[in-house]
C-alpha cells in the first residue's frame, strides 16, 4: 500500500477556488506531469466547456445549423455542474487550462497554438504558481 496521495489537495483548493468563481477567475501556472511541462492559466470547469463548446462548434461548417446548435448546447451543459457552488469535499479531478503551451523538462516549447486542456489532478506530479514562456524569437 503506497502512501502516494492521489493527487495534491493543494492544487485541487486553487482549482476548486477557480471553480467556485469567486473574484479569482484564472491563475497562471506551470504544471510537471510525466516528464513534462504544461503551462497556462486554470480556468473553472465552466469556461473551459464553454470555450470548447464555441471552439468545436465553429469547426463544424459541413453540418446544418440546427445540428452544430445542438452540439454547442450539449457541450455547454457538460459545464454546467460547475455553474454551482463547488463543495470542499470531493476535491476535483480534473484542471482545465486557458492558453495552454507545452515544453519538454528543459524548458523547450513544443510547437503549437495556445490551447485549451483538460488534465486529470492525479496525474499532476508537481506545479509551479505562474506560466512559462516561450522566448521571443529574434
């Protein structure tokens, strides 16, 4: 029996803070997991579903609008539940992440747009309160 917690109860309070949309709506952070690093700014579970919601959705241009209304309002509802107040106990999850950018160990950014994302807490292996950045090339 490992006495390895499931994931950080700490980190869990500041997504739960975020969640609980409070006057915190994001806080910046760089994330280790697996060997590497993911850095943007947690989001509650609401926005990040909203976001995807009319993100996804603006991709479906070969579908009729009746259809890509459903699918956003289907989206839209998986965030509902954190439209509530969050309880302190379970803790969450899941983090969701605005403007997420990804970097090996070292520090070197992996190509690609900034992104949403969505991690399970247990997987988190440490954090850092702020995000990385890429060095401005030039």
């Amino acid at each position: 029996m490992s006495n390895v917690p499931d994931a950080d109860a700490f980190l869990q309070f500041l997504v739960n803070l975020v969640n609980n949309g409070s006057q915190i709506e994001s806080i910046g952070v760089t994330l280790q997991m697996g060997g590497m690093l993911v850095s943007g700014s947690i989001v509650s579970g609401a926005e990040y579903f909203d976001s995807f919601a009319a993100s996804f959705t603006g991709s479906l241009d070969k579908v009729d609008d009746a259809t890509r209304k459903a699918v956003h309002a289907s989206l839209t509802e998986l965030g509902d539940v954190f439209r509530v107040p969050q309880p302190a106990d379970p803790l969450p999850n899941y983090i969701h992440l605005a403007d997420a950018l990804f970097f090996t160990a070292d520090g070197t950014p992996i190509a690609g747009q900034p992104t949403l994302w969505r991690g399970r807490t247990s997987a988190v292996d440490g954090f850092v309160l702020g995000r990385l950045q890429e060095e401005a090339a030039g």
